[in-house]
C-alpha cells in the first residue's frame, strides 16, 4: 500500500507520524503504539471523511485497524510555532486565515477541541500563507462530551469546560483561538487595545461570555490586509465595543426610540399622578370605604318614655369605626 519509511515527523503519547511516498506523492502515516487506540484512530477516519478537507483537514487516504494505522495527505512540516520568530510572516493575517478555517469545522457541525500552534500547518510564501488545521483526535460534535486527561497549568489552550469533561460547544474553540492569538499579538511590537481586550474576553471561564468566532474573525480583519477582510490598514488605536456575551453584539443593540415632545404619549406622562399623590387617593379609598360599613346598635335595652313600648336605641357615636376584634370586646362588656 506504501513503501518504507522516509521520514520521522513527530511523536506522541498515541504512536509516531512519519513521512511515506504513496502513489509518488508524498503521505502522512500515522500508527499508534498499542491496540487500545483503535477506536480513537477509527474516529478520527470517520471525521476527517466527513469534513472533506473542510478547515485545511488532510484527505484520508486509508486505514488499517491491526494495526491501528491511518494515512492522510501531508500537509508540510512548517508548524505556526516555527515561525512566531520570523517577521517575513504577517502573523496576524496567519491568525485571521486560522479563524476562517475554524469556522469551516464550525460549519461541518465539529468541535476541534485542540487548537493550538502545534496543530496549524502554514505552507506558502509570507504573501499568500496556505494554513491547514490538523490532528482532529479529540474532534468531536458539536454538544458532545470528550475525556482528557489535563488541567489549566499542562493544557492552558483548552476551555475549562473542556478539562472539566463537560460538552464541548463552538464556544470551546473560541477560547482556544483566544489563546492562541493572545500568543500571536504578543510577538507583534505594535499594541492593539481593542484585540487584546477581544482575546481576554474570549478566554472567560463561562463559556456564554464569550464572543462569537464570527465577531472575533471580523473586528480581527479591521487590523490585517488580508485580501478576505472587510476592512483594510485599520487604526489601532479606535474605539470598537466587543460585546459581554455571545448573544449580544454591537450591531445587535436596539436603537432606542426618539419621541416627540408634542406627541400625546409625552402629555398623558406629564399628567399622571406622582407616587406621593396616588398614596394619598389609596388612602381616601380606604376611609371612604370604612365610613360606608354597616350601622352597629346597642344591644342594650333602655325602657321609653311610653310605657308598656320597648326598642334599640341607637349607639350614640352613630357609624361605628372600631375595629371588629374591639367590638367583640365591647358587645361582651
């Protein structure tokens, strides 16, 4: 199926990837260490067939499961973290080009679950960079739940609700490309205010404060030529607001509605009642309608001027205003 081995690219805790010729171009074969990747290999063939190159994935070429082997499309051997130290490469622009190709995977409907430079090819010249994103291991949908073995201090580009083994939503690869341009406009000797900012708001414990990719790869094209952008040779220095949550962005604000002074709705304002003045209309209800209670008599017999004639002789005070429990006490006196 391909001949002998070329070239050693890397290796991990899973196995090795090495470079092989199949067919007279040049693969990547990637084998793992031990039986027990097996499922985690088949995985991973059957999501890069379903993103078809989406994100700059490798194309699958084969798989073989005894041995668990997979052979994709090799993508060079010049990783993002190579080139953090050249100043040919416009390393935002690189950053903006990454945020496009996320935001395929976002498409297709998958979580990458590890982004970091480790894991972005960058082939081409510094004019016109080709980036691929690769590994997709822990690749899963979107709503799933991945289990890895980490925490904050060894995998600081990985979302707290990734590390914590709880679903893996868009908004988990959003903090990992928060962190991963934070690194990129550290290298840049020119400070942007407003993208330094975006990347720390993109790096929040909670994932719904996050913004979305959307909004990040747009106020990230306001500061880069690259030829996808909207806007060209921004200032660094101008005012933008980055929203405080996902659901909430500048272009979605509500223009408050301006009323005319003359309009009945102003009138029917200015003529309704204060707070101290319904208080006391409250409170004249409330008396009229104790003054409107039932006339109470005495039930004391008194003996008339006629004699042999007897009746109920009218309570003195007329409307009784006491309370009841005070007329319980006084009828039994």
């Amino acid at each position: 199926m391909w001949r002998e081995k070329e070239k050693l690219l890397g290796c991990g805790s899973y196995g090795q990837v090495a470079l092989v010729n199949w067919n007279g171009k040049p693969a990547a074969l990637k084998k793992a260490k031990s039986k027990t990747y097996k499922n985690c290999f088949r995985k991973e063939a059957v999501i890069l067939k379903a993103l078809q190159g989406a994100g700059g994935a490798p194309i699958l070429y084969g798989m073989k499961t005894v041995p668990p082997v997979l052979l994709v499309s090799y993508k060079g051997s010049r990783r993002l973290c190579d080139i953090m130290a050249d100043d040919t490469f416009d390393l935002l622009r690189v950053g903006l080009e990454i945020g496009y190709k996320l935001r395929e995977i976002h498409t297709a409907g998958y979580v990458h679950s590890d982004l970091k430079d480790d894991n972005v090819m960058v082939e081409g010249s510094p004019e016109a960079p080709e980036v691929s994103i690769i590994d997709y291991g822990l690749t899963c949908l979107s709503g799933k739940t991945i289990y890895l073995i980490g925490n904050p201090e060894t995998h600081p580009w990985c979302a707290p609700e990734v590390l914590d083994q709880q679903p893996s939503t868009y908004a988990s690869d959003v903090f990992s490309y928060g962190y991963l341009m934070k690194g990129i406009l550290e290298t840049r000797p020119q400070r942007y205010k407003i993208l330094d900012k975006l990347f720390k708001q993109a790096m929040n414990a909670n994932p719904r404060r996050r913004p979305t990719l959307n909004l990040m790869i747009k106020v990230i094209g306001d500061y880069t030529t690259s030829p996808q952008s909207d806007m060209n040779d921004a200032d660094p220095d101008k005012k933008l607001k980055t929203p405080k949550c996902i659901h909430r962005s500048p272009c979605d604000k509500v223009k408050k509605r301006k009323v005319d002074p003359s309009s009945d709705l102003v009138k029917k304002r200015k003529s309704s009642p204060t707070p101290e003045f319904a208080k006391k209309c409250r409170r004249s209800i409330k008396i009229s309608k104790l003054n409107q209670a039932p006339k109470r008599y005495n039930m004391r017999q008194r003996k008339s001027t006629k004699p042999g004639t007897r009746h109920l002789q009218k309570h003195e005070t007329g409307h009784n205003l006491r309370p009841r429990f005070l007329l319980r006490n006084y009828a039994q006196k």
